[in-house]
C-alpha cells in the first residue's frame, strides 16, 4: 500500500494515477485529452472521460435526450480512439445532472481522481456540443478534490 509520503513524492514528480477529462464538442476539448492520454502514457495511468448532460431543472433526471445522448456517445467514441492510440484503456460516462461543474467535481470525488485536465471556456454554447463557460472552469478550480490542469487553445500566428 502507498503510504502519504510516497504518495506526495510521486504526485510532487508531476506523475498522476487517476486523471479526469470533461470532453464537448471543441478541438480544446480534445487537445485536453490528448494532453492527460501523454501524461498517463508516461505514469501508466488510468483516464475517466466524461461528458456531462445537463439536464433542464423542468425534466426530470432520466428524461429522455435522445440527440444529446447520441452526441454523447460519439463524443466518447472519439476519446477512447484518441486514448486508445496512446495505448491507454480509458473508462468513458455520460454523467446526467443538474450543474456541469458539480457533476465534475463530484466525479472526480467519487472516482478518487489526482488530476483533472479541462479545456479553457470557449465563446459557443450549446448542448452536450456545450462549450464550457468561464463559470464552470471557476467552479472546478474553486471547489475541486484534487489539482486541476486547464488547457487553452494552441493558436498558430498564422490564424485569421
């Protein structure tokens, strides 16, 4: 068993056991889980990709999302193929809830995660296509278990 001071010398080395990637729609969304697939390459680490279906407080919790649920599952089809060419075996869920940032939180709580790997907010907004707001990434940062990586977009100087 790992003792804490073994733990904290491991996670001090910027190795991480258990990370966590809220993948959308974005390309940052998956530069971010490409960017947790080479760190859990080198730590042989275990990545949960999730993507959050925030259900309207009108429905309830298992309503029926039928285009939102298929855009979720294709979602996490694109992320255990990215995962999946790094050599990583990547648990994929779709996680129903009420607040995004909570469900993350919670997540990453419940699965004992050491890292989470969020893409910067983007500037759309929509479903589970959703583009993560500033807010979300605040509250992940504010309220997480654990340490938290945002990823921003790399933009080429060329870029119109």
């Amino acid at each position: 068993m790992e003792t804490n001071r073994s733990r904290r010398r491991r996670l001090s080395a910027g190795s991480y056991a258990r990370l966590l990637v809220p993948v959308d729609s974005r390309p940052e969304s998956f530069q971010a889980l490409d960017l947790a697939c080479r760190l859990a390459a080198d730590a042989h680490a275990k990545i949960t990709a999730i993507v959050v279906l925030e259900v309207p407080a009108l429905l309830p919790l298992d309503a029926h999302l039928l285009d939102d649920e298929e855009d979720a599952r294709q979602l996490l089809d694109r992320a255990r193929a990215i995962a999946n060419s790094y050599g990583i075996k990547l648990s994929a869920k779709v996680v129903r809830a009420r607040d995004t940032g909570a469900a993350i939180v919670g997540k990453a709580a419940s699965e004992r995660v050491e890292l989470i790997v969020i893409a910067a907010p983007g500037t759309e907004l929509g479903s589970p296509r959703r583009r993560f707001e500033p807010d979300l990434v605040g509250h992940v940062l504010k309220d997480a278990p654990c340490r938290v990586m945002v990823v921003s977009a790399a933009r080429s100087r060329n870029a119109a």
